[in-house]
C-alpha cells in the first residue's frame, strides 16, 4: 500500500513540473511580472482621476461673530453664517470627466501592449529553450554514434585493416562533443534563470524545458487587407486614439473653464432683542439668498490650456504615423523572417536525409576498406551541423510567428 502511494504521489509530482505548458507559463507572467502589474495599477490609478475633475467645488461656510455689536433697528447682530456653493459653467465637468475617462482608457491600452510585449519575450527565451534542448540531445545522439565509430574503428584496428589514427581521430571528435554538452548544459542554468525573470518566480524554479515548439495558428486572410487597416486596432493605436480624444475633450474643458462660474448661497444672521423698544419682528434672524458670478478676466491661462491641448493632439497624431509606420516595417520583417525559417527548413530537412545516405554508404564503404574514415567523421559531422541548423530555424520560426501576432494583435 506504501509502494502504492509513493508511485501515485510521483506521477502527480511528474504531472505538475511537466504539465507546465507554454499558456500556463503566459498567464503565471500576466498575473506576476512586475512590469505589465506596474502598468495596470498606473491604469486604475488613473480611473480615480474621473470622480476628481467631476465633482463640484467644495462649498464654502463662512462664520463671522461680532466683537462689538452692531446696533440695528430690531436688534443686535450677534453673529452671521455664510453657506456658498459655486457651479461651473455648464458642461464643464462632463469635458472633464470625458478627458479623463479617455486617458484612462488609454492607459489601459498601454497595459495590453505591455502584457503583449511580455507574450513576446517568454515565447522567444521559450524558443532558446527548446533550441538548447535539441542541440543537447543532437549532440548526445552524435556522441553515441561516435562511440560506435570508435568500435568499429578499433575493430579494424584490430584486424590490420586499418591504422590507429582512425581511433585517435574519433576520441578527438568525441572529446569535443562531450565538453560541447558540458557547457550547453551549463547554459541551461542562464536560460532558466531568464526564464524565471520573466515570470517574477525564483530564480532556481524548475522550469521544463521543451521538446517540441507548439504549433501558431497564424493570421492566414490579413493578406486580402490593406496594410494599414492590418494596425487600427493594436494598441499602441488604440491607445493613441484615446490621447486625441482626451486631448479634444481637454480643449473643450479649457474653453469653458474660461467662462463665468455661477454661485449660489446664503447669509443667515442671528439678531439679539432690543431691550425699551417693541417694533414688528423684534429679535428676528434675518436669512438673505446670495447669488455670485466669478469673472474670468485674466484670459492668458485659459488661452493657454486650450493651445496646450491642441498641441498635445497634434503631438500624438504625429505619434499615431511613427508608430504605424514602425509596425508595418515590423510586420514585413517579420514576414519574411518567417518565410525564410520555412524555407530553411525544408532546405534543412531535405540535406538531412541526403546525409543520412551518404553516411549509411560511406560507413558501408569504410567496412569495405574503400573510404577514408576521415570522410565518414566529416559527414557525421555536416550532419550535426544541418541538425543544429534546423533547430535554430524552427527556434527563429516560432520567435517571428509570435513578433507576427503581436503586431496583428487586437
């Protein structure tokens, strides 16, 4: 019963390290980088700015006590309390809570572009992960056949068929492969630590690196699109959308800041009884309405704000063109990157099975005595190097894929 337990416990220890999946990985990174939560807490900062730049004036309560009485017809003035509330002019707090609402909006744009970008990074050091991972194991796997020439070499030795520097050649070749794996695998440590940045997880969490790469459905109809409209719903433009119309609504807040605000109050004054005396309404508090206009006669400010947010709005259209520019060249790099990858990978595929023969004959011709072993050694090693290659091409595949994506994000 022990023995049972203890194999289930390990297969669901193995299941949760290798259960890891490169979503999984994306959206530990969404919940814990620092930066993209840096970002969206900048975003809710900014929603609080709505309920700020809405919201009437405090009012305003004035309480004023006589040292020295004021005599008055029915009586003393004892005291007097002033309540003014001003209004804005109207429309006022609207354009303002539009500007900020939109720039908040804007803010938080930024934040998927960040959390985008992030998707970027962890594909790419994802990528490197599994391009490490494939290099090891070609050159463990070349490192087995090389054992293998080693025997076969030392056989012929053996026999007189052949001379000892054939082994010496091989131990030299098998010399390389193994300090080439010790140091690959010494990368992994670097790879990993990277990995783990990004993740906001310690730095010695076990991470599993992959065998495969997952397949990208890619964009297959922004082809049939103009170029331009491939980019009105990224972010990055998104978000500048959302500065020029926070901007406008700047404007309109400026413009009407510079009109009259209205105030509407109330003086309420506490009247003491005059002694010798009996007029109507003796002693009575006196109540008195008020109504106020402010007079916004010093226009440079209110000029000023009003030319400040046209300028800010032809700033980010400007910004709006550099960036939509910077993401087509991007989109057409990363298009031809991908289709360079495919097409050297197909040229690597089809050279690998060409190796594969001309090692199979050249084997069988070296056990003939007809092929300089040299030959073989060097078309074992052509055959890393295309296996390599081909890792590497899948790795800058993946990686222009996921530059693809983000581009074409929505």
């Amino acid at each position: 019963m022990k023995k049972f337990i203890w194999i289930m416990c390990s297969l669901l220890f193995s299941a949760t390290v290798t259960g890891q999946s490169l979503e999984d990985y994306l959206q530990t990174a969404a919940k814990n980088n620092p930066k993209v939560k840096a970002s969206y807490s900048a975003f809710e900062a900014a929603m609080q700015k709505a309920p700020q730049v809405s919201s009437l004036p405090d009012p305003t309560l004035t309480m004023s006590a006589f040292g020295r009485m004021i005599e008055t017809r029915l009586g003393r003035q004892e005291a007097k309390f002033s309540l003014m509330q001003m209004f804005p002019w109207f429309g006022t707090l609207k354009a303002q809570k539009d500007a900020a609402t939109l720039m908040a909006e804007a803010g938080f744009q930024q934040y998927l572009d960040a959390r985008e970008e992030l998707f970027v990074e962890i594909k790419s050091v994802y990528a490197e992960m599994y391009e490490l991972e494939e290099t090891i194991r070609f050159q463990e796997e070349n490192l087995e056949v090389l054992n293998t020439f080693r025997e076969l070499a030392l056989s012929k030795f053996r026999n007189g068929k052949t001379a000892m520097v054939d082994v010496v050649r091989v131990d030299m070749m098998r010399n390389e492969a193994e300090t080439e794996i010790s140091l690959l695998k010494d990368k992994k440590r670097s790879i990993q630590y990277r990995f783990n940045a990004l993740l906001n997880a310690d730095y010695d969490n076990e991470v599993v690196f992959p065998e495969a790469l997952p397949e990208v459905e890619g964009y297959v109809q922004e082809e049939n699109l103009k170029r331009d409209s491939l980019f009105v719903a990224h972010p990055k433009m998104v978000q500048l959308d959302k500065q020029v119309a926070s901007f406008g609504a700047q404007k309109k807040a400026a413009k009407k800041q510079g009109l009259p605000m209205l105030g509407l109050g109330i003086d309420y004054m506490i009247i003491g009884e005059k002694n010798g005396m009996d007029p109507e309404r003796r002693g009575q508090d006196a109540i008195m309405p008020m109504f106020s206009v402010s007079l916004p006669i010093f226009r440079k400010k209110h000029r000023a704000k009003v030319r400040e947010a046209e300028l800010l709005s032809e700033s980010a259209e400007h910004q709006k063109v550099a960036v939509r520019n910077k993401l087509i060249a991007g989109y057409e790099m990363a298009k031809y990157d991908l289709e360079k990858a495919a097409q050297r990978i197909d040229l690597y595929d089809r050279q690998l099975e060409s190796t594969d023969q001309a090692v199979k004959l050249l084997l069988s011709a070296y056990g003939n005595s007809t092929t300089d072993f040299e030959e073989v050694l060097r078309m074992q090693q052509e055959k890393l190097l295309y296996q390599t290659a081909k890792a590497t091409a899948e790795k800058d595949r993946f990686i222009a894929q996921a530059q693809k994506d983000y581009l074409l994000t929505k």
